[in-house]
C-alpha cells in the first residue's frame, strides 16, 4: 500500500511539479484507431555480429503514440557500432548481459587505462575514454538525442534489446521520422527503408551510408591528420555491407572496466537464471540480494560496499572519484549536477525489487524519473511486469501517457477500450509481440502462461494509471449514491461494486482456476 | 493602479520564470482567418436531467485556437455522470449552484460518513470518498486531463456551465479530437459526431458507449468481483440510450459534505441576485462581504472562520484536518504539496473582488496559476468582466495566448484586426454567443447593453495583453520622437496621443452618450 | 580549454536542469532533404529609409527549421516603425550603431526627460518612456514574442540588420506563419506575399495594413480621445505605401539616452573599423577595452566603472537607478527579477572576447540563456565565428538545435551530411548567403577567404554541439578498442584517429596551404 501511495505520489508531484508531457501531438486523426494489433517485427536486417528488427514507425498505433520500436540481437564478441538518434531512446534488455558506452560531448574521458597493462606493446600503450557501463536482463537504459552510445556483448548467452524511440520527444527538432546517425559502417540505416520516398536517387549515390561517408577526403584527412587509409576506414569505403551495424570483434574488447563489476555480474547472472527456472513465488533472499548488488552504487553505505571479493587495493582510487560524484549529486544544488556522472540505467527486471506485488498474482516495477533522473530529460519510463496464470491486473487507463506493452515470456489475453466504449483490442498477446494502449484507453489483461511478463515503455516521464476496479480505484472513490445514481444500483449493489475486490492492482486467479490450472 | 501593475508583473514573472505556453501549433495556413464569426452552439444532445451542447471544434477560429467548446444545463437533482477528457477543461459557472467532485489516483479518501446517519440501514452503513466541492455561479473549475469530473445540481436554478477544452495541451498526447470517456451510460460523447469519418461501422457495433461496456464480462466479473447483473448496469447494457450523460437523481443525492458551505452559499446566492438586479455601481459592503465568503478557505484568520451560524461541534475533525493541509500549502516546499489537497476553483463572478475596476465603466477579475495555482498544470487562465453600457474595454492583444469570449449577458459590439490590418470582426457578441480572439490580433469592445459580461477562457496559464491605448499602453511607453515619426504626427499631436486618454483598460461612457442611454 | 569546458558544461546543465527545446516539429517528411542550398533573399522591400530582404519561409529548409530570415538596412535618420511578431526574434547587427526599444506591458516608464530641457516649447514640454537602448555591430538583440520593438539608425554607416523569426516556438500559438504586425503605416508587411493564398480579397479591401486600420474611427476617437485627424494618421490612412516599414526622421529623432553611452559606442565603432582593416590576428589592448566597454553594465566593478573621459556628474543618477537594477538580479530570488530590467543585447561581435580562440584558426563566441537569460524565454541562442585562411572547423553536429549559417564577410565551403551519409551540401558559402544546418546533420567548414566570418543562430537557448574529430570529440571518447572494431582500424591506426588532431574545434591550416596562401 506504501509503495502504490508512493506510485500515486510520483503522480502528484507531478501535478504541481511544472513537469509536463512536452511531446508534440499526432496529426489529425491519426489516433481514430478502431483497431489495434500485437504486432511482431516486420523486417530484419542481418549483420556479421546480430540482428536488428524493426517494427514499421507508419504503422498507425505506432504513429498515433509517435514512437518507433526495434529490436537488436547481439551475439557473443559482438559490438553494436556507435551512432546516435534524433529522438530519446528507451532500451530493455530482454536478455543477456554486456557493456555499453555513451559519449556526452564536453565530459572528460574519466577511465584511463594503467600504463602497465600490455606490454606488449612496450608500455607505450595507453587508452582514455569516458564511462563503460555494465549492462544485465532487466535493465532500462536510457539514451537521450544525439547521444552517441554503442553496446557489447561479452557473454555466450545473445544479448536482445529492445528500443524505443520517442519521435514526437520535443527534444527531436526534425521531422516524425526516426533516423539512426552511424558513424560508421557501409549499411543502410534501419528505419530509413520506411521513408516512403523515392529510394533511386540515395541508391545510385550511395555514398557509405554513416556520418563520415558525406565528406569529402580532404576535410577529414585535415579534420583527424591522418592518411588515406584510415579516412577511408572511416568512411567505411570497400566495406561490405553485409558487416551492417553490429560487428564482431575477432579476440573480443578490452575495455577499461573495474573488475568488481564483472565479479557482481557473473554472480548477478547465475541467479536470475535460477530465478527464471523456478516457479514459486519469488523467494526473498535471493532478490534482496540482487538489489543490493543491482544498486548499490547509489544506496549502500560506503564502507559496506564490497564484501572483500576482490582486490580492494586497485580500485579504490576509481572509488574514490565516483564517490565525489555521488555526494555532489547529494548537495543538488543545481551548479554541480552534471550529465557527466549521471545513472544512466536502472534495473526492473525479475530480479528487482518490486513496487507492486503480490505472491498469488505477480508483481511490477516501475521506474521514473523520480528513480532514475535522466529520465526527466527524455521524457520517457518504464514499467516491467508478470503475472501468474490466470492472474489479471484490473482495468484501467493512462492519464498523461501513450504505452507501448512488449511481451518478454508467456501469453496473456488483453482487453483495450476507446472512448466511444468500442473494443479495440481483444486479444492475445505472445512473447516478441508488441501492442500500443493509447493515453486514456482503457486496458485490462489476464495471463494465459504460468508466468506472462512485459515490459511497457511509457511516453511520460512521471506517467501515471488511473485504475477503474478495486480499492483506491476511481469507482471507491466516488460517493456511494453517485455510484449507484451513475450506474443505476441499488445502494448495496453500488457497495458490491466500490468493495468487493480487495485488490488494488494485481487480481489472483479465482480458487477454481487455480486449481484447474495446477 | 497597483492592481493593474500587479497584473502586468504576473507576465513579467512568467517572462523569466521558465514557464511556457506548451502547446501545439495549429497546422499550416489553419489561422488565416479572414473573417471570425460570434457562433452559437451547433449541436444539442437532451438528457434525462439536462442538456448538452456543443460548438463544432472543426470550426476554422475554434481549429485556430486549438480548443472545444460545450454548454451543459443541469436542472434540479441532476447528476453529469462521471466522465474524463484527453485534454484539460476549464469550467465557467454561469449560473446556479451545486456540487463536484473529482477523482485523483492514489489520493485518499478524505470524505468518510459518521457510521450513525441512515440508521435504517442498521449501522452498517457508511461511504468514503474523495473530496466533494461545492460550487456557485461565477466560479471557474479546473480539470485536468485525465481526472475523473461528476457534478451535481441541487437547487432549483438550472445549472448552466460552460467548458472549454485545450485540445492542444501538451498534456494531450492522442490527435486533435476532444475525447470524453464516460465511465457510465449509453450514449454517445457529445463530440462524436464532429469525428469526419464513417460513421457507419461505429453504430453497427455500438457496445454500449461507456468505458466499460468495451470489456468483456468475465473481465469485469473478476476485476469487481460482482454478480452479471451489476455488471450489465456498468456496461450500460439495456439502458435507454434518451438517459444520457446527465442523469435524473430521484430523492436527491445525499453527500458527504461540511453542513456550513451549504449554509453560506445560500446566502450568497441571494446577495447575487440582488447585485444582479440593482443597476448602481457596485455596492461596498455586500462585495466585500461575498469576498470574505467566497474566499475564507484560504484567506480569513483560523479562530474567526465561521460566525456561530453552524453546529460547530460536528465538523470539528474535518476542519483540522483541512487546517493541517493550508499550513502544508504554505510551506511550499515542493515535497508535502500534493495534488491531493489542490484548490480546483475559483470564483470570478460579479460578487469576488475585482482586479481592474471603474465604477463608471466596469470590472474584470482575471484567476491566473498564480491565483489558482492547479492552472499551471492545465495551461490556462480566464477572465471575467462586465461593462456599463456604451463604455468600452481599449484596443489590445493577448501577448501569449489565444482568447476565446463567450458572452454572459447583454451585447456589446466588438472589433478584432489581424495582422494585414484588416477588421475580422466587427459586430455583435450577444449572450451565448462565442468569439475567437488569436493570439496578437487586436481587440476592442464597447457595451451596447445596461451590463455587457463575458467570461474570456485563455489558452495560457499566465496570459498576459498588451493595451494599444490608454495610460501605460504601448503608444504612452514609446518616446514621443518616435511616436511623432511612426505616425507623422506633430509633436504636440504625438503628446496628444501618449496622454488624452488618462483611463488604463477601462473607458467609461463619454457624457453624451451616458445622457443618452440614461 | 577552460572555455570550451564552459560551453561543454552549459550542455550538461542543460541535461538534467529540466530545460527543454519547446519547439513545434515540422510535419512528416519535412525534413528529408536530399540538397540544401545557400540561399539570399528572394524578397526585396524598399522603405523611404531603407529595406526589408526576405528569404521565403516556405522554402524546404526553411520550414525543416522552422524559422523566418529577413534582413533590414536603415540609412542615417532612419526609423524601424514599432512592430511585433507572433514568434521570438534574434536580431544580429551586422554593421552600424543606433538606438533601438521595446515596450513591455506593465513595466514602469523609466526614461523621463528633465524639465529644463528644449526650453523653446517652454518648460510645459516634457516625456517619459521606457528604457532605450544603444546598439552596435555584433549585436544580437532578444525580441520576444508580442513585444513592441523599434530601432533608429543615428549613425553615417547605415544599419544592417538580420533577424531570425522562430516561428516553431511554442510562444506561437498561431499557425507557422511569421507574422508582423504594425503599429503604424500602409504597406504590406513583409512575409505576407509568402501566405500562398488567394491574394485578391485583401488588396480589395487594403484598410490600411497596420493593427489600428481595421479598427473603426469611433473607437479609436473614444480609446485615444484624439480628434478625426490624429486618428486618420494612426490608421495610416492617405499615407503613402512607399513610405513602408522603415521612415526618414527628418533633423533627427531626439530621444532620452544617458550620454556616455554615446561616448562609448562612438570610441567602439572606430577601434572596430580599425580591427577590420587589419588582418593581423586579435591584438589584445583593444579587444580587452572593447569588451569592457561593452560588458561593462554587468561585470565591471562599480568604483571603477569609467575613467573620467565623461561627465561624471550628468548621469550619476541614471547609474544609480542601474545599479540598484542590478543588485536586484544578483539576489535572484525569483521575486523581483523582473523583465522590465532585463538585458537584451550581447555583444559576439569580433570585438568581443571570444569563448574558442586559436591565433591561427579563428575565434568562436556563443550566446546562450546562461550569458543572456532572456534567451530562456525565447529558447534561442547565437555563434559568431570567424576563421582564418585555410583554417576550418571540424565536423561536428548540433545536438539539440538546428542551426542557420549566415555568412557576414567572405566565403567559406562548407560541407553538410545527413543520416544517409549523403552530401546534402558541399559547396561555398559567401556573405549575404544563409544555410540550414538541421539537427544532428554533421558539418564541416574551411574557409576560402582571408577572414570568413559567419552568425550562426540557433533554435535552442542552449545548443550544444558534438564535434567528431579532435580532441575531446566523440571518437577521441570511445574506447580505442571500440574505435578498431568500430572503423577496421589496428590499434596504432585507431590510436592515430583519436589522438593526431591536437585541437579541439577550430583547425589551423596546413603550413603548405598557409605558404600559398600568403
């Protein structure tokens, strides 16, 4: 009830918070959907290291909520080449765990590597470049416009991701198309086939396809005082294109990383897989145990931080800094808080802990920017769910948001109302499947699986459901006799109607479902 | 003077003070208007207790100005059903009086019945429910996007109210449509029909209208955990559909309300009839009185609030409580202030105390989000005003926002000029009738009638105008060698034009023609 | 370094200090362009005291941008009437010295005039007006939306001025149309050709073009109290079209203006016709005094604000009154910060001091809401630059802006790539030439003259850059293993492309070139 209040709070603040949806609106009549559609990805575009599958941003459900959605496939060693977007980008990762990067122009390059390391290269070698990340299942990363951010996966295990991408973000000035800036490669950016344009003309030019292919040698030769050659890598002249976007590193990287990370993923990762196989209801060591790893960087004490696993001796001095950072970020007072250091993904998989929860029905987890501040600049959170068989979560709208479900596992029936009290949406929704539930629909759903989980990405950064069942619900909290006034009851039906289900979010199966179920 | 120096400040805060309109833009070429119209309402929806109408929001001044217009009569006991809009709505009181209520999630129910009242029900009985508000003519009523709204009228004067919708609130992510969701009914939503689209595959599936009567029943039999019969009562199913959005209450509603409200509005319900008759200037005492009323929540010292009129013994818990929520809006500090507590209106009418006053010529009272601060979320402002006959409110422009004024009583003749210079309007706005002011065209008005009054709905939460005439206007701030040069005046002509008019906004009736209409 | 750390910060505050584009997005596929071109005004309206170039709006970059550029000359003794627009304006003055104002409502006037003063009208002649300012080349002046603005050329060299209308910004309610609205005259103002519309109607009914013509004479007698004659003049009635937007000031316009300013500005052109004759890089002295002089009003020390070269005594009072003006900003308790006192000019020219500055590449200066916080309001902010032969400055992209190149002196080529990775320009740039740089499309520059000189404006009150070469640029920021298995590169090679560019943004030429050029 605390966490729902503290949910419902985040609302409020909002409110009165000056903090408003800043989104540009759909075209007239683009949100009159008489029908929506789970959708699954409609083209593929193969690379040496993965694949990207997008789904089509002029798809009306797509275009009424201005987003676009792709999905990416890393394999092991593979690296997603750096590039940027004109629009935020929202990432779940569905699967597998890696490294990520962003580049925040004007931040220093705060990961140096010792100068001992390869001496192979005669201690000569020596590497700076800004923050790496680790990323692990359940994480939402959050990319803002014209970020550059690459991603890699050093696991057996493929990594998937899952992005979406806010077009109409006030942040894009440009038009409502999404648009991928590669800075390298010889591929054709993926949403750029949806154009519907005439595709001759950039065939025959077809100049490299990435940020560099557009100019000409000599500026780059004086831009980076380098040769011909590396322009021409640069400019990814004579590469393949079937290379595409995701590459795969012969030997793997090595990146700049502080090891106790690495030691806290493996262990992280060995436990959600259990997790994934049991199916109880969540056991509670393991996930308390989990957050804490999974957030430590900001919520531990300091002297309790690590347990004595790994060297202490070698970090401490990148401890030392990153601590500065954390108690500047306390102080907030507006001249110190910087991108630079910035928390830039937050965990909401299974193995976090949930705000919403309930052993017999499931649980959920949201994140805004309340959780993670960089959100506020995106626009954009998340909410991650599942649900146990025939468990349902009530009816229900969002105030200031459009939502985009994507199915992680299982199958579930949803149920998606408009305004002229239509279905519009009747249906079952798979795993790889995606379905938009416009601002102010109503939706409901009830699982199918033994256990149905989401993932849905929200276009408001403090977004905020109103439910229509259940205690707290909109119905219990109008007076009793406008209740039965609204809808025609007797007095005592209209106290069915605001009391009979106890549940506030996550209904359990009824007793003879279970055990038909079991 | 102060007062009007107190008006003009609240646009220089909004200046720097990172507060923006945060709305959309009307498409290309959509407010070329070459000519407005004074329109009346186009469509008329009857229902059981009441009626609706509505001004086609297609309309090329209402497309302009991004908003919908609607008109809703209540007569005695009857209840507007609950319902919530994709956009926010600002709702003038133009006649009569009664209750509202809305729903805010995750806010408490703070409205809880003494477990002894309706001992026929043998003390089981006993409702909670969120704040319950009463309202009287001149009010403005906030509702943001999304929030559940019912109001109620339980006294013999019709309730007349007026709402505009900002459709292009940015807290408005669907298209340009004006939504209602009913959550009860079967109807249709009194801007349905203004959707150009085929209406044919609508009214064959015709569900029911209601947010609910989209789900399936067993969604709905699990989610409230009640029997079909009460389900088919929320799905409308069976209901004639003549009912409609305002409902018959027989007996009355019987609400959860503090008994002195009742008490005061009764009074100042009589006092506005009064005011409303005699035809002097306003009357001292009997305003400053209706102040007090009107305004106690918030202004008037604690131990003095009620004068013995009342069981003081009985609402004793429920003031406390109310008191702790004023201290708490007091403090500010953007933690504790929830949406929970908000004032949601305001009075405006001719019994509050006037912003800009000549009792010669007329008064305007303006509520802005620094006098209701809930309209910072909503984006808008209003304005009240009423003129004596023949005098005249001097040429300006709203600076920052679009004005749409609807008349209350009487007529007046009114002049718009776009940018080419050229009279879009030159006519009569006569009661009932609503006119579109775009942002930066100029306007002039001179009653024509005894009391000209209008409400003027503003599509900025701080809108501020710009006087082209008059004391302080634009023409008195330019140099006089500069005024001489535009309008290739003489001096003493230039010195003519800066200072003849010694009024600021309000321009009484020349004594010629006071003589004439006396 | 320190200062493109400076500029680099005034990005990361932008990140998580909650300030956002607010802009309109251009409709679907308005920015999908395959060509940009460098364009001059197509437009060309003659005045009695000078012209008005436009360049069309609805040109195809123009609109991606969703900006309006026009161009004014003012001879000597010329007057740009009063006028304001339903967007923000940035006014650069590229060449020439004068007065200009802008009328704030609300704001006191707080220009009087002493009663002594042109005693030949004897004593009864008196004015008051608010504040005027000087300006001076390399100006830019923040017009907000609605605000009255006028400027008067005083000087021999006539006045150039070119102003960006940001008709996208959401302080435009209206449609993306720029529109000017007159205070006074009888022309057409100056975009309106531009509205592809049936022209016909207007010029039947041409009422007189300025916000007073469409009002009928009766309300401006009764608003202004003037006789028929002074209010045929407001109305620009039998005026002479050819008259236009900018008038001659016969003898002279006499305005009230503290008299050192004067002093100042008149010792300032002069150094800067000398520091524009030379072709040495910057010397120090004057540029250190001209900064000074300019920036005086906020940074110098009070007591040794001049050094005796004015009448000290004559304007002791007006200091007073400015500086109690300022230490009411530096309070900056949200209260009395009022824009009737805020700054609206800064000075970027090449007299300023420069944020990026290499003696043998160029400089750099920006404008952002944190040097000129009325640029908040209007979301809008500046670079001036200036390169050296040969030198260029690195391909880099706008991250949160889109940009329009204008080009003051000489020429430079220039090369634009979009996401495509396709040339959409490469070609040259010369003055009087304007280029769109839209969001996130990299560009690079080498200039071809002895000194290119460029504006460049920017639709964000704090635009950012990412550069991709050079140090601290995003390649510079990858990990280098990333860099390899990003472009193919070894590590050595991968090594050369972060680390051979010593510079950050601006680069030198060559020493070859530098030889042939000299």
């Amino acid at each position: 009830m605390a966490k729902l209040l503290a949910l419902s709070l985040s609302f409020c603040f909002l409110l009165l918070g000056g903090c408003f949806a800043l989104r540009e609106q759909p075209q007239q009549n683009e949100c009159q959907l008489e029908r929506l559609d789970a959708l699954e990805p409609d083209n593929r575009i193969e690379s040496e290291g993965g694949l990207i599958e997008t789904w089509n941003p002029n798809n009306k459900q797509f275009r009424c909520a201005g987003v676009a959605l792709s999905r990416a496939t890393l394999q092991r060693n593979a690296l997603r080449r750096p590039y940027y977007s004109n629009a935020p980008q929202e990432i779940f990762i569905q699967q597998g765990n890696g490294y990520f990067g962003m580049v925040f122009p004007g931040c220093p390059e705060t990961f140096e590597e010792p100068q001992e390391s390869e001496q192979g290269e005669g201690r000569r070698y020596r590497d700076r470049h800004q923050k790496v990340n680790r990323f692990r299942e359940g994480d939402i990363i959050a990319v803002p416009t014209g970020i550059v951010f690459w991603m890699y996966n050093d696991q057996d295990t493929p990594v998937i991701a899952v992005s979406l991408t806010d077009i109409r973000s006030s942040n894009n000035q440009l038009d409502q198309m999404p648009r991928r800036f590669y800075l390298a490669g010889n591929h054709e950016q993926e949403f750029l086939q949806y154009q519907h344009q005439q595709g001759g003309k950039q065939e025959q030019e077809n100049e490299g396809n990435n940020i560099f292919s557009g100019f000409k040698r000599d500026f780059l030769e004086d831009a980076f005082n380098v040769n011909r050659h590396i322009v021409d890598r640069l400019q990814g002249r004579n590469e393949d294109e079937e290379k595409g976007a995701i590459v795969k590193v012969k030997g793997g990287l090595s990146i700049i990383s502080p090891p106790e990370k690495q030691a806290r993923h493996q262990r992280g990762s060995r436990q959600e897989e259990d997790e994934d196989e049991e199916k109880q209801p969540r056991h509670q060591r393991g996930s308390r145990q989990e957050e804490e790893e999974d957030e430590d960087e900001e919520r531990q004490p300091r002297h309790q931080r690590r347990r004595g696993e790994e060297e202490e001796e070698e970090d401490k001095k990148e401890r030392g800094g990153s601590q500065k950072g954390k108690s500047r970020r306390q102080g907030d007072n507006g001249l110190e808080e910087t991108v630079c250091t910035a928390k830039l993904r937050l965990n909401i998989g299974p193995s976090s802990s949930p705000d919403i929860y309930n052993p017999e029905a499931g649980r959920i987890k949201t994140v805004t920017s309340l959780d993670l501040p960089v959100l506020r600049w995106l626009k954009l959170s998340a909410e991650h769910g599942s649900l146990h068989k025939n468990a349902m979560f009530v009816p229900h709208y969002n105030l200031n948001a459009n939502s985009i479900i994507y199915a992680l596992k299982g199958r579930a029936r949803l149920q998606v109302v408009n305004c002229n009290g239509n279905t519009v949406f009747d249906g079952e929704l798979e795993a790889g499947r995606a379905l938009t539930v416009p601002q102010n629909y109503a939706v409901a759903a009830k699982s199918l699986s033994d256990r149905f989980s989401y993932v849905a990405f929200k276009t408001n950064d403090r977004a905020g459901i109103a439910r229509l069942a259940g205690t707290s619900s909109v119905i219990n909290n109008l007076p009793l006799d406008v209740v039965a006034a609204t809808f025609n009851l007797q007095r005592n039906e209209a106290r069915q109607l605001k009391s009979n289900n106890p549940f506030k979010f996550l209904v359990p199966a009824r007793e003879s479902e279970n055990r038909a179920s079991a």
